[in-house]
C-alpha cells in the first residue's frame, strides 16, 4: 500500500477508536444525566465512527491497480465515500431534528438534567479538539479529502459540544428541559449545516471540477516556459482524490512538421510534471498558430481567468502568452 494510503489508514484507526471512545462517554452520561442534547452530540461522535470505517473501505478500493475498466485507476472512491459521509451525517442531523420536535410539541414530562451532562461536554470538547487537529494534520499533508472533511466535520462537533456545555449550564441554572431541547435542535441544524458543505466539496470533484482555479494560472504559467508555444486554451482540470488530470490544447508554427509540433508537446507536459504537485495524467492537444475552432464551447484560457492571482515563477519565462 502506498505511504499516503498508509498515512490515512493509520488517522482513521486513531479517529475510530477516539469517537468510539467519547460516543460511549456522552451516550452513556448524556443518558444517566437525562441530557437530550448531550445524547444528540454522542450520536453525532457515532456517525464519525461509521465515517471512518467507510474510509476503510475506500482505502481498499484506492489501492487497486489500473484495470481495463478503470484505466485510471480507482482514486474515484475518495469522493465517493466523501459523499457517503456526507448523507450519513445529514441522516444523523435530521434524526436528532425529530427526535428533539417530538419531545417539544408532545409536551412530555422531562427532568432537568444533571451535572454529569456537563462532564461529557467537557470530554467531548478536549477530545473533539485533539482529533479535529490530527484529521487536518493528516489531512493536509496527504492532500486527502476524505480526512480533511471528517476534520471539519470534528471541529463542528467541538463548536457543538461548546453548545451543549453552555446549554447544560443555562438548563440545570434555570431548571428548564425546554432549553436542552432547544439545544438539541440546534446541533442538528449544525450537523446537517457540516453536511450540505461536504457533499458540495465532493460533488466538485465528482462532477469532473476542482475547487481552487488558481491550478489554472500555475499551469499557464509553466506552458509559458516552453519557447514556439502559444496560446495555450480550451484547458480542462479534474481531480483523482489528491492528483489532477489537464487537458489542454496549444499552438505552435504551422510550417512545423508533424515531428516538431510532437517535440513541443512533449516540452509542455515535461513542464507540468515539474511544475504542478501531484500531476496524474496530461493530454496535449496541438494546433497550427492563429487556428480558430467555432465549435470549441469548454475550457478555459488564459484570459478568462485574470482575475486570479498568478503564482511566484520557478524559472524565468521564454515564451509569451496572448494579452
């Protein structure tokens, strides 16, 4: 397995023992305590568990060499288990929305809750804490959207937990259950809130996009290294988990033979490999200089993306892009 798949497998076996951990902490007190709120953020922990565990999974598939099927590999079944994460979560959110409307429109009887509630907040907060920052350590350095999502999905959980602590307080102070009931609402707003975000971040990539533009000015800024290159247009960016996939047509002299006109694309994806972090794959499509195509509806050029900043140069430019 490679060391990236490693890195990760080893965050999600520290983030499924961590949430399994304070699940059974704020289920078990939050329950003792007769705190509903506090048995909502110990649900919430649970999901994290499951997400884990789907990471798992998707390591396994990850892993998996290119196949006649699947030429470019299986790194899909990050954004899709980001995506799997994402409903469950909503799930559990709009559980908990339920849950907490029945308790407040059938009027039942509850009881204040007692101060072990406030105990599980407080393993809840420092627990949530510690994970949130090692899932965005991990996260970062592997470039994993997977654990990234689960990071601010826990730093969520800990902005919940300072809820329900402040909740509890105001709840035993006042000895109104209406209040944690409240509360409880509130976390599931939140919780469905983390959710939508996800799911929009994995839908990026699963609808063939990418998040940060910016990767299209630092590719034209490599393309503009190679000497004869022109124009460089019609440029498409998708992402594979943590890598990236370029489509991209330039232009050259038109009296170049076929030969010269290969050289020169062989030069612009040379450039890209040294230029851009984590480059898959690059399919560099060539076209004789002042080419003009009617039908070309998609991808981007330089023009139509300088509004973005364009990052600091490795090297001096030889070439020269259109104004």
């Amino acid at each position: 397995m490679p060391l990236r798949l490693k890195q990760i497998k080893i965050a999600s076996a520290i983030g499924i023992l961590g949430n399994t951990l304070l699940a059974l902490i704020k289920g078990g007190l939050g329950y003792m305590a007769g705190s509903l709120a506090v048995v909502g953020d110990g649900l919430d922990s649970a999901t994290d568990v499951l997400s884990f565990i789907i990471i798992f999974f998707a390591l396994k598939i990850m892993a998996k060499a290119p196949d006649e099927q699947h030429p470019y590999g299986h790194h899909r079944a990050e954004a899709l288990a980001t995506l799997i994460i994402a409903f469950i979560i909503l799930s559990a959110g709009i559980q908990l929305f339920l849950v907490s409307m029945a308790k407040i429109l059938t009027a039942t009887e509850s009881t204040v809750p007692s101060p072990l509630a406030m105990v599980a907040s407080f393993c809840s907060i420092l627990g949530k804490l510690l994970l949130a920052l090692y899932q965005f350590k991990v996260g970062q350095k592997t470039n994993s959207s997977m654990l990234i999502a689960n990071g601010r999905n826990m730093l969520a959980d800990l902005y919940v937990s300072l809820g329900v602590l402040v909740g509890t307080v105001l709840t035993i102070t006042f000895r109104l259950p209406l209040i944690d009931h409240l509360v409880a609402i509130l976390i599931s707003f939140w919780i469905m809130r983390t959710a939508v975000h996800i799911f929009l971040d994995a839908n990026t990539e699963l609808m063939e996009g990418v998040k940060d533009l910016s990767i299209y000015r630092q590719v034209f800024a490599a393309v503009q290294e190679v000497e004869d290159v022109f124009n460089p247009h019609r440029t498409r960016i998708r992402k594979l988990a943590n890598l990236y996939l370029i489509d991209i047509d330039i232009e050259v002299d038109g009296k170049l033979t076929v030969a010269e006109g290969h050289r020169l694309a062989v030069a612009v994806e040379k450039v890209l490999r040294q230029r851009i972090e984590n480059l898959y794959d690059v399919a560099v499509h060539v076209e004789p200089k002042g080419n003009i195509e009617t039908e070309e509806k998609y991808g981007l050029s330089p023009q139509e993306i300088s509004d973005l900043p364009l990052p600091e140069a490795k090297s001096p430019a030889r070439g020269t892009l259109p104004d």
